[in-house]
C-alpha cells in the first residue's frame, strides 16, 4: 500500500483528483448506497489532496478510523 501510495503522490494533482474519483465511483457501485452530493464528492477529494501535501500519509489505522467517521456521517 505504501509503494502505491508513494507512486501516486508523485502524479500531478490532477491524475491524482482523477483516481480519488474513480476510487469513489467504484465504493459507491460497490455498496450500492445513495449518491454523494457534489459537497461530499468534493470534500473527499480535497482531503485526499491533502494527503497527498504530507511529507507522511497516514497510517492504516489513522486511515480506518477517518473512514469509520465518515461512514458515521453519512449512515449514522
């Protein structure tokens, strides 16, 4: 996960809001939820672009406590 990572935070801002999209996309067919507003949508992206500004990601803990609150939000 970390060579992945790694990889793409070396990809222009761009690349990188693109795949946070499709990672998005994907979750959401997934779970067959509700869509996200445009506001969600684009609170997650700017957050993933926040990551990627870090010298150090978050860790796989740091990661899955951000998605259960999240989830938390949205489901209750």
């Amino acid at each position: 996960m970390n060579e992945v990572w790694r990889e793409v935070r070396s990809w222009p801002i761009k690349s990188q809001v693109m795949l946070a999209t499709r990672i998005l996309e994907s979750v959401e067919e997934t779970i067959g939820g509700p869509t996200p507003s445009a506001d969600d949508r684009r609170a997650a992206i700017e957050q993933l672009i926040g990551f990627a500004k870090t010298d150090k990601p978050p860790g796989d803990g740091a990661v899955e406590q951000i998605l259960l609150e999240e989830r938390l939000k949205k489901y209750g």
